[in-house]
C-alpha cells in the first residue's frame, strides 16, 4: 500500500528578503573583520618580508582604510556580479514554476566571486599599503579564511529559522 504523505509534495519553503538582508550583513560584519584582522596581521609581520617598514599603528590604519572600503567596493562588485550572471542561462531551469540553480552553476558564481573578491582586497591592499608582495599576502591568504568562515556561516545559519516558512508568512514581502 502506498503511503500517501509521499505522494503529496511539499512545496519548499520560502525565503523572506529580510533573511536575505540579515545574511548579507552578518557576513558583511564577518568579512570585514577577517579582511581588518588578516590585513594587521599580514601588513605587521609578512610586510617587513617584502620591504614594507611601518609600525603597528600605521599596519592598524592601513588595515582599517582596506577592510572599511572594501565594504563599499564589495557591495557594488557583488551586485554586478549578480547581474552578470543574471543574463547567463547556463545552470538554470524551470521545475514546478521555481528556478533552480544547478551545483554546477552555484559553484562557478562562488569561484567568480572569490576571484573578484580577492582581486578587489588585493588592489585595495596595494592602493593603502603601496607594496604589492603584501598586497597579494593579504589577497592570497583571504582565499582561504573567506572560504572556511563562509562555510560555517552558512552552517549557522542553517540553524537558524528566522526568515523561512510558507508562502502565506511572507505576504507583501
């Protein structure tokens, strides 16, 4: 006998744009502290490597002017990022009258992103500092801390039911 629950479907939830908002500032929040603390980090004890001479007051000022810029070259970066791969058909399809975005699709906007982002903290750690070596030290290694807090922001956040339910909960939203 077939189990009629399985038969009926499920329609997924919906995600409320105040979701959305509350997801892009707390890792906004996140992003720029890693790029404040990794750029100090970077500037104070790699920079030396590459000729770069400071004291730790002037490594801090350096890091805050990348890390509080990036905050607005990072949202209009994103945004036309988004809208470039809004006119790609490439990874979407229609299934019960919802987009979907295949993995494959999902995965190529991260890595665009990423190589944007980091080209972006990059130009802008080279702009602050002048010195190119710790430039891409601060690019490069945010590769990698971007990547690992993303993961476990996205982890949270899965945790979290705020933002999430049926349609009839998001009325005008």
């Amino acid at each position: 006998m077939m189990d009629i629950s399985s038969a009926i479907e499920t329609p997924p939830p919906k995600v409320s744009s105040k979701r959305s908002a509350a997801k892009a500032v707390s890792w906004r929040v996140i992003g720029t502290f890693d790029t404040l603390v990794l750029s100090w980090l970077v500037i104070t004890y790699i920079g030396p490597l590459f000729g770069h001479g400071g004291n730790q007051g002037a490594a801090l000022q350096a890091a805050t002017y990348i890390a509080f810029t990036e905050v607005i070259t990072k949202v209009v970066l994103y945004f036309l990022h988004e809208r470039g791969w809004s006119r790609i058909a490439w990874g979407m399809s229609v299934e019960d009258g919802k987009y979907k975005e295949s993995g494959w699709r999902s995965t190529a906007k991260t890595a665009t992103w990423r190589i944007i982002a980091s080209l972006d903290t990059t130009l802008l750690a080279w702009f602050f500092t002048g010195n190119l070596g710790t430039a891409v030290s601060i690019g490069s290694l945010e590769i990698i801390t971007k990547l690992i807090l993303y993961f476990f922001h996205e982890r949270a956040w899965s945790r979290i039911q705020y933002g999430i339910g049926n349609a009839a909960d998001f009325t005008g939203d």
